[in-house]
C-alpha cells in the first residue's frame, strides 16, 4: 500500500493539490497536471517520490519526441557499421537496444514515479500513442520477439504548459489537477521554507510589489513563485533598505533588481513608459 501524500518540508501542497495527488495514486491513473509555468508542476514529481521513497523516472519530452522512444529504439544504423567492421557485438542485437523511460518504468524493481514533463510540447498523435501502452502496461519489442510487462502500474505524473490542447481521449484516463498560482498565505509559506526567519516586513513589502506587478496591463510574461524567490535572495543579498520597496513613487515604476522579474526587453519598457508617463502628469 503506497503512503498518502502529504506534501514535504520543502513543497507547499495545498489541500486540493494532496487530495489530487492521491486519488490519481489510488486509482493508478496518470495525474495531468496543469498550471501556468513556475508553479512547481515539476517539482511536485519529484516530491511525491521523496515522500513515498520511490526511484523517480524523469522523461523530458522535446518538439521532436515520439512515443516509441519512451518504449525503447533500435540503432541500425550503428549495427550495420559494426557489422562492415566486423565487430563481435553485432550478432546480438540486444546490443542496439536502447531502453525508454517506459521501459524502466515497467521493469523497476521497485515501484516508480514516472515524471512525463511538459507532454504539451510534442505533435498531437503522441498523447494518444503513449496512451496505448500506459494502458495496456506491455508492449513487445519486436527485434528480439520479447514482451515486457509490467509488474505493477507506476505512479504517473504528467506535466504540461497549455500550450496545445490535448486529445480528449487521452483526458478521459487522467486524474486531472490544474495547480492554481499561489494566493498570499500559500505565498508566505513558500518563502517561509526557502528563506526561515526572513524579516515579515520584508515579505509583505515584497509580495505587494510582486502581486502588483503581476496585475499590470499587457505584461506578456507574469513572474513566477521561482522569480519572486531569486528576487527576495538578491534584496536579502544586498541588503536592500526596506524604504526601497516601501517608496510609492510612481515615477520610479520599475522595482529594484527588476532582472529577476521581468523577462523580456518589452514587459522593463512598458514599466519604462509607465515611470514617463507618471513624470509628465505627476497630479495623476
């Protein structure tokens, strides 16, 4: 019987999150877990697998990945160059096997984790192929005319960004789980663990500026949980002065060390144009 999940000392799972994570377990469905990025659809893989003491499979999947490689791959080419070398490896093809991360999967010797990180990257058929053999648990590896299957169903994560729908077939057999960016008491639980003791006053000057910042009009990319905690290291870093962050001047839009915030050329111009904007009409 596999443990329940309750979140650890260095993840901040909120209620939903934990019922979430355990259904998906109980009934040994892949959780899909969606959210935007930065709000630790990752990490959380990874702490499940600390919690429950599992060995973690982390398959990363790339615009090119396909389903079959998570199975296995079979290197011809490389045999067909051993075998005009002459070389004794080439009469065992086993030699030109490559193992996928479903296959260490099914063949862990001890219940896995299986992390299938930001499945929303790949073309559209590969949700449904990876599908068929998730389901089925076996697929046959037809080069050496073996079926491996797997001793028991491994806990599967899903991660993914939105960035492409998702077939609905493939939905149907997921436990699904959107992770909703983090509220303020959430927030402050977060920064409590990555940075014990901090100043309160800090944290909540801090926050403001970040949530603020957040709600901007026209920002193309929000800062994320991850941001806001480089952010927070490098005031706590140089010692920044709290009167920094507490002064309301609008015409000083852009907030100290902004590099850890903000990410593109076009969200530092638009606070850069907010400042002028706020300079040429100082009443408002």
């Amino acid at each position: 019987m596999v443990q329940r999940f309750e979140g650890t000392n260095d993840y901040i799972a909120t209620d939903d999150l934990k019922v979430a994570v355990n259904a998906a377990v109980t009934l040994r469905r892949p959780l899909l877990v969606k959210g935007e990025p930065g709000t630790g659809k990752t990490v959380l893989a990874q702490e499940i697998a600390r919690a429950i003491d599992a060995p973690l499979i982390e398959w990363n999947v790339k615009s090119t990945t396909k389903a079959h490689q998570g199975l296995y791959e079979y290197d011809a080419v490389a045999r067909l160059r051993d075998g005009q070398l002459g070389e004794e490896r080439v009469h065992d093809i086993r030699n030109y096997i490559k193992r996928g991360k479903l296959w260490e999967a099914f063949t862990s010797e001890k219940l896995p984790v299986l992390l299938i990180d930001e499945i929303d990257k790949a073309d559209i058929e590969f949700p449904n192929d990876l599908l068929h053999e998730l389901d089925r648990m076996k697929f046959d590896v037809y080069e050496t005319q073996e079926t491996i299957e797997a001793k028991e169903r491994p806990i599967v994560v899903i991660t993914s960004n939105n960035e492409k729908e998702l077939p609905d077939a493939f939905l149907r057999r997921c436990f699904f789980h959107y992770i909703k960016f983090p509220d303020h008491d959430t927030m402050r639980e977060i920064i409590e663990v990555h940075f014990p003791g901090i100043q309160k006053a800090l944290v909540t000057k801090a926050m403001e500026v970040f949530y603020e910042l957040r709600e901007v009009p026209g920002l193309k990319k929000k800062p994320s949980t991850s941001e806001l905690l480089d952010w927070l290291k490098l005031l706590l870093n140089e010692d920044m002065p709290l009167d920094v962050l507490q002064n309301k001047d609008p015409t000083k839009a852009i907030p100290p060390m902004h590099g850890a915030l903000l990410k593109n050329e076009q969200d530092v111009m638009l606070f850069e144009r907010l400042a002028f904007m706020a300079r040429r009409n100082p009443g408002g």
